[in-house]
C-alpha cells in the first residue's frame, strides 16, 4: 500500500522547512506568490492531501457546513440546497445535509451530529413536530451560528430567510375571489410552524378586504400531505354550505383536493377553483396544472448562505430576517368561476 505524502515529503523534494510548505499551502500572506507556486505545483506532482481534520484543529475551522431540512422528498427542499451549495462551494465550504423526515427527535439527533462534526455553521429549515427548540439554542450556546429557513421561529433570536407566506396566502385567496368563487375554504398546516400561520392569516385578511365573512367553519387543519388534501377535501364538500373553491397550504395539500375533486366528479376550474403554494415541479404538469406561489428557492438558498457567511465571517449579523418576495404562478386551477 502507498505511503501518504505528507508536508516533509513535500519540504524535502523542494529543500525548504515543512513550516514555509504549511504556510504555502494555507495561502499565508507572508510566503511569496513564486514559493506558493512552487509548493503547489509540489504537492500536485506528489500527490499530496491536505489532512483537513489537523488543518481545522489548527484554525479552529473545519469549512463545512450543516444543513437540516423535514424531507428530501420535496423538490422545494432540494432546490433551496442547490442554492446554499452553489455559493458555499464557491467560498470554500462543503455542506453536510441531514434529513429530519418531520420527526422532532431526529431534527435533535441531527443538531448534535453537526455539533459532533465540529461544523462551521447551522443552516435549517424545522420539522412539522418541532416546538420544542432546546436543541438549536443549545447550539447557539456554543457560538455556533444559525441560519433559518422557510419554517422558521422569530421568538429565537436567530437570523432567517423566508417567503412573505401573509402577502401570498393573501393574493392566492384574493386571486381565487376575483375569479368569482365566493366560498372559499383552506386546509392548513400545523399552526405553531410561523410560516403556516401566516397564510392563514393572509387568508382570513384576503376575505375580509372583500367583504367576505370569515367562516371557521372552512377552515380544515391538514398535515401537509396529498392525504391531508383528500380528507380536507371531503370534509368541507360534507359541510351543508360547502366551498366552491380551496386554497391550501402547499402544493402536496392541492393535489390531494385536485384527486378527491375528480373522484368526486367536480370540475376545476370553472365549477370549483384551486390554488396551491410553493410551485412544487409537479404542479405544472397536472390536469389541470396548478396555480400556486412560487417561494424563489435557489434565492432563499443563496441569502440563507450568504447571511450565515457573514455570520461565520464576522461573528454577528446586522441583519435578523430576510423577507423574499412571493411570485404568483397563474395556470388553470384558478381560471374563472363559470
């Protein structure tokens, strides 16, 4: 088996102290652009890697990130990692992801593996479980710096980035009685995850600006699942004043009310309107496609980085919640009422 190379190796090829090697390769700023050249041409000819677990012992650093997010099994999460990834490679970083898959204690089982990892920073995005936030503070104790995304907690005092959930629940409910449909129920998600909330507020808030009456009564608590959208669905079409329209809390809830609609052989739009939330990759390709909000993923994922950077940069942050714009999505679910 081939013994590793390592800096002395790389000291004695070129004649020169291992220290000049280690600073060379750690771009000091004392070592001559010439010697850092020479040095890394070196350790390429010799095949040499960096043992990163001395380096980050030495710095105090290890350059790598840890990202938690409730499901891989949505596009939404992937696209937000593809945005933190791009711009965390480009500054040095790898990115440790760990999936939470909605449960509280595997979210607290991942903050300790990055705690374990020695990560850099903390970007996450909460589980539908979780009100129970003793494990992030606990690594804030530890001056780890964090960064939430999405589903977020404002009583924390940690930085984050998310959509205007208020503003877009309040136009997909506004769109929806533009279009004619006067009764419009919603299925939620969890109440105490902020994001949820706030649609629901933009919901009830949409309605009463258009002198709707606000009815509880159309209001079904869901699970964010296609199954929660089914039996919201068959809930509120059994009330004796039924909706003639939905909006839900995410996409996956829509294309549950989207299958109970057509075995129940109601037609969308035109006899029923629907509008989802988050522009999921599927949404686009149902029949008919789904009018939703889109959450600007990849930004969401690049100002997560970009503030948890700063954050790891500088040791504080001057900015406490980023605030990204939601996009309407317009398609055929929404079309007007016939």
């Amino acid at each position: 088996m081939k013994r590793r190379t390592t800096i002395n190796d790389i000291a004695k090829e070129l004649n020169i102290t291992a220290a000049t090697v280690s600073r060379a390769l750690s771009n000091h700023p004392e070592i001559s652009a010439k010697t850092k050249k020479t040095v890394q041409e070196a350790a390429k000819r010799l095949d040499y890697t960096q043992n990163q677990i001395a380096s980050s012992l030495r710095s105090g650093k290890t350059h790598v990130i840890g990202v938690m997010i409730p499901t891989a099994e949505h596009p939404f999460f992937g696209s937000v990692i593809h945005g933190i990834s791009n711009l965390a490679s480009k500054n040095g970083y790898a990115v440790l992801i760990y999936q939470s898959n909605e449960s509280y204690d595997y979210e607290v089982q991942g903050i300790k593996t990055f705690i374990g990892a020695r990560v850099d920073g903390i970007i996450a995005s909460l589980s539908k479980e979780t009100s129970d936030y003793t494990h992030f503070l606990d690594a804030k104790k530890r001056n780890i710096p964090i960064v939430f995304f999405d589903r977020v907690n404002d009583d924390l005092g940690i930085p984050c980035v998310v959509i205007d959930d208020y503003q877009g629940a309040y136009f997909a409910t506004e769109h929806l009685i533009k279009q004619g449909y006067r009764r419009i129920g919603h299925i939620s998600g969890p109440q105490y995850i902020k994001a949820f909330n706030e649609r629901l507020k933009g919901y009830v808030s949409a309605l009463q600006a258009n002198q709707i009456p606000f009815d509880p009564a159309l209001v079904y608590q869901g699970n964010i699942s296609i199954e929660a959208g089914k039996a919201g669905t068959r809930h509120l079409l059994s009330l004796e004043s039924a909706p003639d329209a939905i909006f839900t809390v995410e996409d996956f809830t829509a294309l549950g009310v989207l299958k109970e609609l057509k075995e129940q052989s109601i037609t969308v739009p035109g006899q029923f309107g629907l509008f989802g939330f988050s522009n999921e990759l599927f949404s686009a390709h149902t029949s008919p496609a789904l009018t939703t909000i889109d959450q600007q993923t990849v930004p969401m994922g690049e100002e997560s980085f970009t503030l948890l950077h700063t954050m790891m940069e500088t040791g504080r942050t001057d900015t406490m919640k980023i605030i990204l714009d939601p996009i309407p999505i317009i398609r055929e679910s929404a079309l007007p009422k016939h």
